[in-house]
C-alpha cells in the first residue's frame, strides 16, 4: 500500500507532464489542472468554467472533484495549479488565498416538517429531530460540528453521506432535516418543495476560495483564470 502511494503520485506528475509537453507545439495552447470541492462545483464553480472556455478556447481546463483537505494536499504535491474550494482550512501556511465569494450554510426541511415552518428553533432543540448532513471527512461537517461546539453541543446525524448531492433528494422526502447551502436550495424553497427552518442561532457565513501554493509558480494562463473568478464574483470581507 506504501508503494503504491508513492507510484500513483509520480503518474500523476508523469501524466501531467506529457499532456503539458503535448501542447508546447500548439501556440497558445495550454492546461489549468483545478481541484474543485463539490460545494464549490455546485455553488457556481461549472458556469465560470463554461463561461472561461467559451473566452478562451484554447486553455484546457482539466477538473478533479476533491474535498478542501485533499485539494489543499494536491496542491502541496503539486498535482493540480489551483484549488477553488470553501473555508475554513487547517492550515494556511504557504498558501495563497483569495476569497471569491460568501457561502452561507442554512437549515432545510421537506414538507412533511411542515409544523417548522412558522417557529424559530434553537440548536439545542434542533438536535433532536433527525438530521442529515455530510460526513465528518470534509470541511463542510467539520465547520458545522465547531458551531455547535460552541454551543455545547454534539452533531450527531441520523444519515451522514459522501456526497452533497445527495442532501437534497433525502430533505425533499422528508428522511430528516439537512445542512445545504442557501445559493444551490433557492430554487426549490421558492418552489415550495422544501423549506428554511428558522434557527435562532447565527450560522456565520464561509467563503469560497481560489488556493495556489506560494512555493509553486503561478503559470500565466492559472492566473488569468483566477483573475476571471475575481473580477465575476470578488468580494470583501
């Protein structure tokens, strides 16, 4: 298992390498090798890229779906040039960060919570309804399970999945009661299909990020990528 870890890791860089020399004779072709996390993906990250493509057909895009954790190692191992993921990170040493926009968290129930809808709850009495959420590998359940921490309490979900896609079916068939994100829910809460239960709590909002690793180069078409995130979706905080 050892060796294998190290092998797959030098393909990479092998494969990455061959695709790079491949384009040297194409004028003004290139690659941008970006880790993306779901929330990101899902949030706005596919129409930017659409978006990028259709300005620059000649820049190839090559996209590896990732957590933050395991992004933010593949830039560090220089497997990918950008990493446009969510806070809050572990560790920011060496890291370039620049914030594209806020991402707010919120709690979402189907129909059959229907009782929920004109109460505000705390945290202490969401706790016991059935609760769906994201599995304590990623940044998104990790970020919740701090909050209520500080409120002295312990996430523990009836339903913990892999993927943040399959939130929604399960809060739309009224399986428990589910942490998503507000941009990706609008649609269906004005459609009537599920609905924001009113926590008294705040949940402060986290940030999409695009990351590259300060040891590293920025090649000029990753920067003009990045530049393209920034000046579409940039913000202050």
């Amino acid at each position: 298992e050892m060796l294998y870890k190290h092998i797959s890791i030098a393909c990479k860089h092998i494969f990455s390498a061959e695709e790079e020399l491949a384009l040297i004779s194409e004028r003004d072709r290139a690659i941008v090798r970006l880790g993306g996390s779901e929330v990101a993906l899902q949030s706005f990250l596919i129409d930017r890229i659409v978006e990028f493509h259709r300005e620059h057909p000649k820049i190839q895009i090559k996209i590896d779906s990732m957590s933050t954790p395991d992004a933010i190692e593949a830039l560090r191992a220089n497997l990918i040039d950008v990493a446009v993921v969510t806070s809050p990170f572990s560790d920011k040493t060496g890291l370039n960060i620049n914030v594209i926009k806020k991402l707010q968290d919120i709690v979402a129930a189907g129909n059959g919570f229907s009782y929920l809808k004109d109460k505000e709850i705390s945290l202490h009495e969401l706790v016991k309804y059935p609760l769906i959420c994201l599995k304590n590998t990623t940044t998104t359940r990790n970020y919740l399970d701090h909050i209520f921490r500080q409120h002295n309490l312990l996430l523990r979900p009836d339903i913990e999945l892999t993927s943040i896609n399959f939130v929604m079916p399960m809060v739309k068939n009224n399986l428990g009661i589910g942490f998503m994100q507000y941009a990706t829910t609008k649609a269906e809460i004005e459609a009537g299909n599920i609905f924001r239960v009113n926590i008294k709590e705040q949940i402060p909002p986290r940030s999409i990020c695009a990351v590259t690793a300060s040891q590293y180069e920025t090649p000029e078409p990753v920067q003009r990528f990045i530049d393209s995130l920034l000046e579409k979706e940039s913000v202050s905080i």
